[in-house]
C-alpha cells in the first residue's frame, strides 16, 4: 500500500538537495537492516526526511512507530513503563531522557540484490503506529493505527486539499513528526500520495520558515500552527509564493486568518481532527465558520456527546470537541468539552476568554486557566507575555471585556509560555507552572 511510483520521482528535498524515490527505498531497506530487533520503535530523528525513512523501516521490518507527545524526560519514561521492549531512535548526538536503549540513524548496510530497490506492500491491517493524545486536558492516552487506516487517511486528506488536481507540492513543515496532524501532512502525504515532496527541515523562526520555502519548488505548501501564523504575521515580511497554508493544532482566528491571507496573498485552510480519528473536516477560515467533513466521514451527536464515523475507522469515535451538527457533514466547533467554564451559575469558554485575552493589545501570548477545585467556587488564572504591561494594565482591561465572575484571580507575566512544539499547552504543565508560581 505504499505508493509505488518511478525512481525518479523527488519524494523529499534535504538540505537542499533532491532525494528520488528509488534513493529513498535504498536507504529504507539499508536503514531496515541496521534496526535493533525489539517491536517497538520511538522514532526521534529531527531531520523530517530521515523521519520518513525510520517511519518507513520500521513500517517494512513489522515494527510499530511510538509517536509520543513530547519528548520530555518523564513523558518519555511513562511510555517505556507500558511499552518496556522499546528502544529509540535518534540522528544526532543529543539522547533524550528517560529512555536507555537508544540506537542511532544508520543506513551503512548494503542491499542484497538490485530487485531489492522497491519497498514491498505493506498488509493493510499491520499496525503501523500508537499515537500518543497532547494530554492538553489530561494525560496522554495511546491509540492504535493500522496501516489501512493512515493510507486511507491520506487519501480523504489529499482529496479535500485538492492535491489530485496537481501533478507536484512541496511541503514546508515546522511542526513535529510524532504529532498525529505533522505525521499525516508533512509524512504519510509524500509517503503515500504521489506528487507531494517534503522538505527535511523543522523552520521554526519567521526568517527559517522564509529560507526553507525559498529553497523548495512550487507550489509550496505551508504546514503549520496558529502559533507561527501569528509570529509570521507579527514579522510582517513578505513570504516566498505560497499555495496554501495549512493550520491546525489549536483554534484559529478568522482575524489572523485574514490578515494572513492579505499579507501572504494566499489561501489559509485549516483541518480539524483529533489522535484518535485523524484528520476528518476542513474549512477556509476566513470565510467559513462551518467546517467540511471529508468525503465519507460522518458526524453525528447521540447522548450529549458528539461522534464520527468513516469507513477507515475501525469503530465510531466519541470527539472530546463541542460540536453542533447542522447536516450529517456540516457543524460548528463550539469548543472542548474540558474548556466550559461554569462559575457562579455563568458558563464560558477557555478558548473565549484566551481569545480576549490575546486580543488585548500588547499581549505577545495569554492564556487562561482553570486550576482544580469544586465547579463554581475554583477561580480562573491568567499566563501572560505582555512586555511593558502589569497585571493592573491586563486586569483593568480585561474587566471592560469579559464578565466579572471570570475575572481572573491571579495574574502571572512571563517571558515566555511552556508551549510544546506544537503550540498546545498540556494541562499537566499549567497546573505545575501554576503551583511554582504560588510559592514564589
């Protein structure tokens, strides 16, 4: 089931240089060769195109892919605990905490025979990888992906996005593999559908993003975050041309959407999709509030709780989203479920008080949160990044914006937030940030 086109085609561009699909298969199979033999890999490489070729060996040689959700040290041990015959894979000299068995990126082996060049199908239900949740409103939780399944994927993905109209792209990424929305746009795509190649950086400042675009051919696709989109924008610089930019991870802005799509003179389109299901709905922000389900997938909500279904999901999944159903491929995110804030008998939203609060102008980056504590009696905390700003300039305006009750009770001012590579906040974070703070 991987797509099996000439030799010739360019699959991924490395450090500026053009990597066909037969050189990629040569080093899958020489990569293969070189793989300790436990079942399961934590595939860590930071060169994206070295990803794809650990992602694809592993995938030939019956080894299951651990995407964790960061690569923090404690994150790390809690997956060796349940998957103990793990080891990890890395392509630099940095090897991460809370793991011991940690092999290096080596493809010294030498093929066998010339007819060895191709990678050979891969069985549909093969469990190709254990995708791990953000544990943004918990702890991660790991859910099981067969190869049809992430193929089948990739199909509805590439069909929404328009890529059978186009004989080429090229994907610039700047966000993590192991992250279930990087793995399918920057990974499986090139993987899997042909035409699309990836460039093996991680640009992560607005000047890299602009040179790793420079450098790749058109059209040019850009899979990112509302994170960088708004750094981007902030920069103000013009962009290479660009055919899209893709967004996902966290909510995104119609305000930030249009000022990118004016500034970069391109489309913003932006996905909607979970660990569990994958990639599902899309929509173009700045003109739509409604998202698009894939063709195939279907929604629907059944007891207060809403669910997907499609035909490469083994089972329906329950969403830990807020949607309002307008057809059976039509709805409206009303936000997650961990995010309703009900105090004194008044309700909102975290993602509607973040999006005042960021508004606000000299906010860099806010967010609030909701420590733990009894429904209606717990009070809200406000992170901020507000250079030249005090609490009494965010306090003072935040009360002319939000209702009283959600007032926060403390306000923190830092330099910077503890995003993961992703731009998402995992809970357990704020709530350890919150409780250093206190002390200080």
């Amino acid at each position: 089931m991987i797509d099996q086109l000439g030799d010739d085609r360019v699959i991924a561009i490395d450090n500026g240089q053009p990597i066909t699909s037969g050189a990629f298969s040569n080093e899958v199979i020489n990569l293969a060769g070189n793989l300790p033999d436990r079942p399961y890999m934590v595939n860590l490489c930071e060169n994206r195109y070295r990803f794809l070729v650990a992602f694809a060996a592993a995938l030939l040689k019956g080894q299951i892919n651990l995407l964790p959700p960061s690569r923090a040290p404690r994150v790390l041990q809690q997956i060796k605990e349940k998957y103990c015959q793990l080891y990890c894979l890395v392509d630099g000299v940095e090897s991460p905490g809370g793991l011991d068995m940690i092999a290096q990126y080596d493809c010294s082996a030498r093929l066998a025979s010339p007819q060895d060049t191709r990678i050979l199908e891969v069985p549909g239900d093969r469990v190709a990888a254990i995708a791990f949740t953000s544990g943004s409103t918990g702890q991660p939780q790991a859910h099981i992906k067969t190869w049809r399944t992430l193929w089948e994927s990739i199909q509805l993905i590439a069909a929404s996005l328009g890529l059978e109209r186009k004989k080429s792209a090229t994907v610039v990424a700047t966000v993590p593999p192991q992250h279930m929305y990087g793995l399918e746009a920057s990974i499986l795509l090139p993987l899997c559908f042909g035409g699309v190649t990836v460039c093996s950086g991680k640009p992560f400042f607005p000047a890299d993003i602009h040179a790793a675009l420079e450098c790749c051919p058109k059209p040019r696709i850009l899979v990112t975050t509302p994170l960088h989109i708004r750094a981007l924008v902030k920069a103000g610089a013009a962009l290479p041309e660009i055919e899209f930019i893709l967004s996902a991870t966290s909510p995104l802005s119609r305000d930030l959407a249009v000022k990118a799509e004016i500034l970069f003179r391109t489309r913003v389109l932006e996905i909607y999709g979970c660990t569990e299901a994958g990639s599902i709905a899309s929509r173009r922000t700045c003109r739509e509030d409604m998202w698009q389900a894939f063709e195939g997938v279907r929604f629907h909500e059944k007891g207060g709780k809403s669910w997907v279904d499609a035909a490469h999901l083994s089972e329906s999944v329950i969403l830990n989203d807020l949607i309002e159903c307008r057809s059976a491929r039509r709805f409206k995110l009303l936000g997650r479920k961990a995010d309703v804030v009900n105090i004194a008998g008044k309700r909102t939203s975290l993602d509607a008080l973040n999006h005042v609060l960021n508004e606000i102008e000299g906010v860099r980056d806010g967010v609030f949160f909701l420590p733990e504590g009894p429904e209606g009696v717990v009070r809200l905390i406000v992170f901020a990044v507000a250079p030249g700003k005090t609490k009494d300039d965010l306090l003072a305006e935040l009360q002319t914006r939000i209702d009283p009750v959600f007032l926060p009770r403390r306000i923190y001012l830092l330099n910077k937030l503890p995003r993961s590579e992703t731009g998402k906040l995992p809970r357990q974070t704020l709530m350890e940030l919150a409780e250093d703070l206190s002390m200080l």
